[in-house]
C-alpha cells in the first residue's frame, strides 16, 4: 500500500520545482523529503526522480504517482473539512501563502489574532509571490492565498477556486525631493512621459500594470532599474535613480529625500483571498477570510494620508 506522506512529499517536489522547496512548504528538512520519495521508489520499484543539473525531473511515472496523489489528497482535504465542521472550531493546520507586502503589512496582525482566539488552530505562512500563490492553492499546495491584482489588470481564479474581497490597497509615485514632481499635489498619467523607472521585474504584477497604464496614454517606460522587494525600490528613488509606482500596504515610513505624489487618477489593487472549492465549508478557512476582511480597515486606516 501506498505512504500518503511519501505521495505528498513526491506531489510538493512537482508543485514546487525542487527538493528543497518542497521541504520549505511542508516544514521538513531536504534530507526528510528525499528519504520519503527513495522509500517511495523502493515500494514502487520505480525511478521517479532524476538528476537535471542542480535540479530534479519527474520521470513519466512519477507524473502518473502525482495525479493519483493530488486525488488522495483531495479526498484527505475533504474528509478533514467534514470532521472540522462537525466539530464548528477551526482545528487543525491551515497554510497561508500571501504576496511580501501582504506578509509584512497585514499578515502579523492576522495570524496573532488568529493564534490567540483559536488555540487549536496551527496557521502558518510563506510568503510567495502572487503570480505562483494562485497556482499553489489551485493544486493544493497550500490552504488559503492572499494575492491581488490591478484595477486595469484583473486576475480571476482558476477553475475550482473561489475568493473573497479582502481590501482595496492605494498606490503613490514616490520622487526623489528634487524632482520637479515633488512639490505638486497631483499628477497625471499622461505627464509621465519621459521619465526613468525603478520597478518589478517582467512578469510581476506591478510591472505589467506599468507598462500597460503608460502605453494606454502614448508612452512607453523607460524603466532603468529592478528590484523584487518594494523596500529596495524606495532606497533607489531616495538616491535620486528615478521615480517608482509603490502600494502603500506594507511600505513603512519614507526615507529622507523621497517625496510621495498621488497619481490623477490614484492607482487601486485589489486584494483577495483565494482557497479550493472543496475546502470551503472548512471552519479554520471561513475564520481566516473573515479576520483578514475584519482587519483589513485598520490596516489600511493606518496607511491613508
């Protein structure tokens, strides 16, 4: 008979690209995962792993194993959600992926009132960016999510997700102090012509918001500089490098030399949650959407100007 930790840790490999990611997502140690699929491939006298550079590549059985666990698992998840209801307490452990300002800003407060009103209730976080968050829930991978998307760049969930409405998050142009945008009290999209970006990487969700927002009124960004973390972003405008496009959520106080401009009209991202259909009659997912929703007005209360 077939380990369900082994399918599991042989599912969290395909989900998450390597060994030890997988490990990082289930709280396990690289070394644990790796013995769960040799025991595995040991069971199954199957390869289901091979060596690609620093990588691993799942051998066309191994897919197989994989479909067949995201289905047991599905059914665990399902079973668990019945038992959980019955009992009307959120129990058990429930993982949450939220993008980094998410993490930084609203997740702290989240998971202490969450850890303080339902001692039987095991939530933990990883912070994912949100283009891979929605697949992981999607899959499985994780419980609940905590994305967002933009006003002029929606994101609907995938086929078998639901989400809720968590808060609407405002966003500035921040410029250095010299900057001849410094010292007005608005700005509108078709002035910023011209100008030198600091932004995202393609494929983010801020980046891809830049570039169509700009072109939609006839200029193309000239964006100079990239970073991942919106903390990196600011010292590069406090430096005088360009101007950037930051979320207030999670931002924190600015440096000296940064000047924070609104936009005309003031750029809005949306965030969600998002968790599997199956799981939602679950207590713990239901109590978690309702305390981020619940706390969503203090956070954001904090960071209006």
């Amino acid at each position: 008979m077939l380990d369900l930790q082994r399918l599991r840790a042989l599912h969290a490999v395909s989900v998450h690209g390597t060994v030890g990611a997988a490990a990082a997502a289930l709280g396990y140690t690289s070394s644990a995962v790796s013995q769960q699929i040799a025991k595995l491939e040991r069971e199954t006298r199957t390869v289901l792993l091979e060596r690609q550079g620093r990588g691993v590549r799942l051998t066309d059985e191994a897919h197989q194993l994989v479909a067949a666990a995201q289905e047991l698992l599905a059914i665990v998840e399902r079973a668990e959600t019945e038992l959980e209801r019955r009992r009307g307490m959120p129990a058990g452990r429930l993982t949450i992926a939220a993008f980094p300002s998410a993490a930084r800003g609203l997740m702290p407060s989240v998971l202490a009132d969450l850890a303080d009103r339902h001692p039987g209730l095991d939530a933990r976080l990883s912070e994912i960016d949100p283009h891979l968050s929605v697949d992981l829930v999607a899959k499985g991978a994780v419980d609940l999510v905590v994305t967002h998307d933009w006003d002029i760049a929606p994101v609907p969930p995938p086929p078998g997700v639901e989400q809720a409405v968590i808060g609407e998050d405002l966003c500035d142009l921040l410029v250095p102090e010299k900057h001849p945008f410094a010292g007005r009290t608005a700005v509108r999209r078709e002035e910023l012509g011209g100008e030198r970006w600091i932004c995202q990487p393609p494929g983010r969700i801020c980046h891809e918001w830049l570039v169509r927002t700009l072109r939609a009124v006839g200029h193309t960004p000239e964006i100079v500089h990239q970073a991942d973390e919106n903390p990196t972003l600011v010292a590069l405008v406090a430096a005088g490098l360009g101007i950037a496009l930051i979320p207030r959520l999670g931002r924190g106080p600015l440096p000296e030399g940064v000047v924070e401009v609104p936009l005309d009209p003031m750029p809005v991202r949306r965030l969600y949650a998002m968790w599997r259909a199956g799981a939602a009659r679950r207590p713990a997912i239901a109590e978690a959407v309702r305390t981020l929703v619940a706390h969503w007005p203090k956070v954001s209360s904090r960071t209006e100007h």
